[in-house]
C-alpha cells in the first residue's frame, strides 16, 4: 500500500472541510423556541405573545399547541389551544402558523396570569418544548394614567402636536387598545400616543385617554390651546412679492433720474463748473476809470510835467 504524504497546507484545507462538515450537521440539527420577556397586561386588555420556533430541514411540524401548568405541554396537560382541536377558546387565538411562527393572541385577559409555554410535533415524528415559556401577569387598572402633551420641533407654525398618554405602570405600554377622548367624545385613533398634524383652532379643547375594556378608567384632563398664528408664506408667493418690490424699487428709480435730468439738462456735459457772469457795474466801472497799469511809467510822467507847464529838456538842463 502506497502512502502519500500529506503537507501542512493540504493538512490545513482538510481540517476546514471537517470543520465545514461538522458545522453542517450540526447547524441542521436545530430545535429551539424563542418567547419575549415577561408581559405585564391589564385586565380586560388584549395581550399578543410573539413566539417563534425552528427545527432541521428533514422535519415538518404537524401539530401545534400552547399549554399552562405543565413542563412540556404532553398529555392530558390543559391547553388553551391545540391545532389539532376542535373546542379551543375563542379568546386563545393562534396567529402562527406550522413554519416558524408561533405567536399567540389572549383577547378579554382576566385570571390569566401564569406561565406560558409552546410546543410543536413534527413528521418524522418528533417534538419539542422550551421549557421556560414566557410569564403574564395580570394587573387592575389604577388612576394612574396621567396625560402628557408635547409638541413637535416646529412649535413655532403648529403643524404638529403630539399628546402621550403615559402610565406610573409599565403595563400600559403592552395595551394597543388605548382609547382617547376630545371633549369628552370619543375619537377613532387609538394607542398610546395621538398626533394632531396639522392643528386647527377647533381642536383646541380638553383630551384624556383610557382603557378601551375599562371605560370608566380614564385620565385627567389636559387642556389644549391653540392659538391663530398666521402660517408662513409659501415660495410662490415669496416669489410674487419680491418682484413686486423689485419693480417699484426700479420704477422709483427711474423716475428720479428723469427729474435730475430735467433739471440739469447739459450738467453731465459739462466738464468743469462754468464762471458765473460778469456784473455790469464793475465792467462800466473799468471803462470809466482805467488802470494806471495800461500805461507806462513814462507816459506817467510825461503828462504830470505837461500839466505842470515844465518841458523836459528844461527839466534835464536843470
């Protein structure tokens, strides 16, 4: 018999097939149940257990059913529904189905508060339940429902309020079936918060919230005002009044530098400021009584030695 020597990475690549292998047969080899965390419900409210539930490919669920007090839900164990049933409670409802989805519907819960577990038979025969189920716990409801508004970010243009019925007891928080009062009429949305989106001025009033099974058990009242406050303009309308102003900016506009050019018709013509027009009297005054200046020194002396009856050769000879 011949041997082969087997080197480190074919070595390796081997010890990844077994690994990819095992993986396979163990990731096919699954059973298991999946069930929220514990539920605290209100008496009368309607309560949903969201449950899932996966099993190996080769099996193929037959039957299943949900059960209290007991481990493993076999035999004679109480059941609150059974697949394979035909006198299961109305108020049990399954809305699984046989694939992957096991959840469960209690309508009108009152005594019920105990521990719920689920379990699934296949073909090739086989089943399986997780034992430690999903517990309910039953409460009255209290006058402990207060109500809380708060506003969206835009608080400015109200186009959004938002009102939050809110409880001291987590309990509320797992009833859909919240009702919600205006002025004492009943309105048709429903759950823990109510969103007025836009707001009108008629929806100013009181509101409160409830139990739907419990009518009598309702909150204080809060009252809303609102106010008329005048919503922005939109962009449209932004646009049509910007060039309005626009127009009368450019109109105004116009008409001053007509006026300027009425009034100074060849001012931007001129290149420097004309000199203002001589006076009258200072021109006859300058014919009358010329300056000495437009004669000469000797012309000057001439007519002083003439009028002195002194000639000038007599003057020289002296």
């Amino acid at each position: 018999m011949r041997t082969i020597p087997v080197g480190s990475r074919d070595r390796q690549n081997l010890w990844i097939l077994v690994l990819l292998l095992l993986t396979g047969v163990w990731g096919d080899n699954v059973w298991e149940v999946n069930y929220p965390d514990p539920i605290c419900a209100i008496k009368g409210s309607t309560v949903t257990i969201h449950c899932s539930y996966k099993y190996p490919e080769k099996y193929h669920p037959i039957r299943v059913i949900w059960c209290i007090n007991h481990e493993i839900c076999k035999d004679t164990t109480p059941k609150i529904y059974d697949s394979d049933s035909t006198t299961n409670l109305p108020r049990f409802k399954y809305i699984g189905d046989k694939k992957n989805n096991c959840t469960l519907q209690i309508e009108n819960i009152n005594r019920d508060s105990n521990t719920y577990r689920f379990r699934f038979e296949t073909d090739p025969k086989n089943a399986f339940t997780n034992q430690s189920g999903v517990d309910i716990k039953v409460r009255e409801i209290g006058n402990n429902i207060k109500l809380k508004v708060t506003a969206s970010d835009d608080r400015a243009s109200k186009e959004r309020v938002t009102l939050s019925c809110t409880s001291s007891s987590p309990c509320i928080f797992n009833n859909p079936k919240i009702t919600w009062y205006h002025n004492n009429i009943i309105l048709p949305a429903t759950g823990p918060t109510l969103t007025l989106s836009p707001v009108f001025l008629n929806d100013s009033g009181n509101y409160s919230c409830g139990i739907e099974s419990s009518p009598l058990s309702r909150s204080d009242t809060y009252s809303l005002q609102v106010e008329d406050i005048p919503k922005p303009l939109t962009a449209p309308v932004m646009l049509a009044v910007r060039l309005t102003v626009l127009a009368i900016a450019t109109a105004v506009t116009l008409i001053i530098v007509r006026r300027l050019k009425a009034k100074y018709p060849n001012k931007e013509n001129r290149d420097s400021v004309d000199t203002p027009p001589a006076d009258p009297i200072y021109i006859n005054m300058k014919e009358t009584n010329p300056s000495p200046t437009g004669k000469s020194r000797q012309d000057v002396n001439t007519l002083s030695n003439e009028e002195l009856g002194v000639t000038p050769d007599l003057v020289t000879n002296s």
